[in-house]
C-alpha cells in the first residue's frame, strides 16, 4: 500500500492532467488498481518461483524432503492478487478524488 500511495503522489500532476481532459473516477481508480494488481501478481509469481528453486535445491543437496503441494502455488498467487487490489483499493481513490486544479498546481 505505502508503495501505491508514494506512486500517487509522485503522479499527482499525470492524474491531474488526465481529470482535465475528461478522464473519470472510475477510470483513475482502474489504473492504479491495474498497477496494484500487476505489481503483486509480478511480486507473487517470483516469489513463487524462488520457492520452488529453493525447494528444489534443498531437496537435491540435503535428505531432507522439500515438496511443494499442488494447491500451494494457486493459493499462492490468489492471496497475491488479493493483497494488491484490498492494499490498492485507498490510493486509488485518493487518486481519483484529487482536485484536478489542486493537482496541476503541485511540483
């Protein structure tokens, strides 16, 4: 969430040009939870893999059994998902209740 926030702020004068032209609240709140939603489904599957390598090498240097359940990655990658839109759900409408003049203005 802290990252979602830090974008919207650091976008505040993209989101301010784009309320000028015509863009909607629903729109503003689509992209930044698109971008929520990405960078967690990005952030899971590499975390996903990397359990698997590691798995996968303790396995073959130890005795120890290192095995991964089939529902285990889905599961994974579904709380992923739903970490990025709930976490993504305030910056995003912070983002589209923005003053498009109030957001022209800051530098």
């Amino acid at each position: 969430m802290n990252i979602m926030l830090v974008s919207v702020v650091e976008r505040t004068r993209e989101i301010g040009v784009r309320k000028a032209v015509g863009a909607r609240q629903r729109d503003i709140v689509r992209q930044f939870l698109i971008e929520a939603v990405l960078l967690s489904c990005l952030g899971g599957a590499i975390g996903i893999l990397l359990a698997w390598a590691a798995s996968a090498a303790l396995a073959a240097n130890t005795p120890l059994p290192a095995d991964f359940p089939l529902w285990a990655p889905p599961v994974a990658f579904a709380i992923c998902v739903a970490i990025g839109v709930f976490f993504g759900i305030h910056p995003a409408r912070k983002a589209a209740r923005l003053d498009p003049i109030e957001a022209l203005r800051t530098e």
